[in-house]
C-alpha cells in the first residue's frame, strides 16, 4: 500500500459517511460506506486481511471520501 494512501485513511474523520477507492488512472474501484470513516478505513491498514482485500489494496493509489449526517445517508 502506498504511503499516500496510509497517510489518508489515518487522517479520516470520525464521521459517517462513504469512501471511494481509487485505481492510479483515478477510476473508482471500491465504493463503501461507514458509521465512522476513521474505524471503517483503518481496517484496511490491519496485517491480517482476506486475500480479496489484499488484492484490492494493491490497486488502490487513492481514497476519497463524503461525509454524511448519519449511516443512513451515506446509502
């Protein structure tokens, strides 16, 4: 993973809302959503993770995020 990216999923906020991960030609390649961005994305930092998730880490170059009033709004 990037340094970039690490740097930006420590620095999320501790707010709800949805993140987007994205390739290095800027094209999303994940869309989730969160209770709290920060919790949510600092499980992508964890030493443990699905071969699926490994895979998907691997592509991603950076992380957008919208922040949202509730967990319900971020569907």
């Amino acid at each position: 993973m990037l340094l970039a990216v690490q740097k930006k999923i420590k620095s999320a906020p501790d707010f709800a809302g949805v993140y987007m991960m994205k390739s290095a030609n800027g094209q999303i390649i994940y869309i989730g959503k969160a209770k709290s961005l920060k919790k949510r994305l600092s499980d992508y930092l964890a030493k443990d993770l699905p071969i699926k998730t490994v895979a998907l880490m691997v592509k991603v170059r950076d992380i957008d995020y919208l922040i949202c009033e509730n967990e319900n709004m971020a569907l």
